[in-house]
C-alpha cells in the first residue's frame, strides 16, 4: 500500500495546539537541533536569538511528528508493507495570480516555522519517509502528481491520502481513498471512499454531493478559508439543481477532471458572461498542477522511529546542558 500524507494538516494542528497553550512547550539545545535544519541553521539560531532564548521550542517538531508515527503503527497493524509519501508546501505560483488566495486563513507560517518544516524534512527522511517539497507547488500537487505515478507505475495498487484539505476528494476513486480529521463527532479519523463519499461530504458540507462533484460544488459555492469567491448571488440550492442538471447530461465519474468541469461551467453559464468568469476563476484556484520531474520515492521505513530521533536528540541535549 502507497500512504500519502499532507504534512500541512499535522503541522497546522499542533501549531494551533501550541500556540493556544493545549500542547506544554518542550525546549532543546540550539546546537543540538541544527544538525537537521540544513540550510535554515543559521535562520534558526537568528529566530532563537531574536526572541531571546537560548533553546529551541522543539514542540513544534516532536509533537506533528508523534501524530504521524502513531498513524504509522496503526496502519502497520493492518498492512504487511507500506511505503509513506510525506509532501510539504510551498509558496504556490497560485499566489502571484491572486495574492488574497488563503488569506484567510487563521494560522499562518512565521519565520521559525519553516526552520521547523526543514527539520521535520529531514528527520522524515533519514527514518525511511519520502519526502517531497518543491518551490512554487503546494502539497495538493505534489499529492495529484505522486497518485498519478503511482497508479502508472503500480496499476490498482491501495493508496491511501491523509489531508484536511476535502479538494483532495477528487482523487478518491475505486482503490484510493481520504483520511481527513473531523471536528466533530466520536471518530474524528474518518476515511473517505468512493461509496460513502455522497453520505460524508453531503453531512460536511450540508448538501446533496454525489461522487466526484467537490470541485463542481467549490466552483459555484467558493471556499471562504481559501478565499475562492465562487459565483455571486448563487450558494447550495443552486449546485444541487447543477447536480441534478449534470446527472442527466454528464457522466458524474468525470467530473474529477477540471476539464469536464469547466464543459459544465461553460454549458451552465453560456448566456451569463460575469458568471462564467467568477466560475472560472474560482476553478483555476482549484486546480492540482502536475509537477514535472518529480520522481516517486522507493524508500521503505526503517526500523526505528522518529520518536526515537528525538529521545536522541533530548538526551544529548541534556548531557550539553549539564557539561
């Protein structure tokens, strides 16, 4: 099985834990950390100076990656032979194009923040994670482009995406599901398929959302975190007689191809020429670019545990403290 993850959703999560006083602050060695901060060692020890301590917050790094490791055994217990996939943002070329494009969002990257995504980077991968990060893609194209890899390299092999990021739905199909957190409800961990994709997305977003209609729905109705405008004037009510329209007229199965959507859009809205372009627009910020040349990671995990990195890391931390 191929484990794709959405770094992001880990990191955003205990950052807000953090920074709200729900996760306690664990501090190590400045030197110590450094040497998994690679190009970001000196960005580190300005942050660490500029705020005025001598040691690292190293919270923002253990407690994201002790989310990801006990996601990991749990899966071990139930596949023989995983490969994990971990992907990180970076400024997207989506942001030159629109510069309100999420900026809406509440928590937001500082400077210490990307030392901490380089460390996590690099703890990832020296325990077997592959990791990708690329400038100008977010982690949703990374994610696009290593399924598409996968499925030409492995055929129907299960793959298996974690984000909180739902535009992510369509790439659900008959072996590829979506772990995303809920905020509500006695299983916060829910996976998404192809067959209970109508039931949870229709509960989520409060709407009739038959398979593969996200990116229709994100279109007409926008995405306030992400400041997707949508169309004007027309919410929920509108996509479900869209939905009902396209039913008829479209095979619903192709509808995870921002091509057939923008054929929707352009039937939809032939007569009304403002519509169509907020309708446009707001797609265009929807689409998962291909990343050319990233190649697909083979690493397989390694046998101890980025936990166990850091009680290293802790201990030699304590013996510098003490000398």
């Amino acid at each position: 099985m191929q484990f794709i993850i959405d770094f992001t959703s880990f990191y955003y999560r205990s950052k807000f834990l953090l920074d709200s006083g729900r996760l306690t602050k664990l501090t190590l060695d400045c030197d110590v950390v450094s040497q998994f901060a690679g190009d970001y060692r000196e960005t580190l020890h300005e942050e660490v100076k500029r705020i005025g301590e001598n040691e690292f917050n190293i919270g923002y790094v253990y407690y994201p990656l002790r989310e990801v490791e006990n996601l990991r055994k749990t899966l071990s217990k139930n596949f023989s032979e995983i490969k994990f996939h971990v992907c990180f943002d970076s400024k997207s070329v989506k942001k030159d194009k629109v510069s309100s494009y999420k900026s809406g969002r509440k928590t937001k990257m500082v400077g210490m923040d990307f030392v901490n995504i380089e460390i996590l980077k690099n703890i990832f991968s020296s325990i077997g994670y592959n990791v990708y990060k690329e400038e100008g893609y977010e982690a949703d194209d990374l994610i696009f482009t290593l399924k598409n890899k996968i499925r030409n390299v492995s055929g129907d092999e299960k793959i298996m995406i974690y984000s909180n990021d739902l535009d992510l739905a369509c790439l659900i199909d008959e072996t590829c599901n979506l772990i995303f957190r809920r905020t509500k409800g006695k299983d916060p961990l829910t996976v998404i398929n192809k067959d209970n994709y109508e039931e949870i997305l229709g509960d989520v977003f409060q709407c009739y959302m038959p398979f593969n209609t996200i990116l229709l729905y994100k279109a007409i109705c926008g995405d306030r975190s992400d400041n997707i405008g949508g169309v004007r004037g027309l919410g929920k009510s509108y996509f479900e007689r869209v939905v009902n329209f396209a039913k008829d007229n479209f095979n619903l199965s192709e509808m995870a191809e921002i091509k057939n959507v923008r054929i929707i859009l352009k039937a939809l809205f032939y007569s009304d020429q403002r519509k169509l372009k907020e309708a446009q627009e707001s797609l265009e910020l929807l689409e998962m670019l291909n990343v050319d040349g990233l190649e697909l990671g083979d690493k397989q995990f390694d046998s101890k545990s980025a936990v166990e990195v850091f009680n290293k890391l802790r201990m030699k931390s304590l013996v510098n403290n003490i000398a």
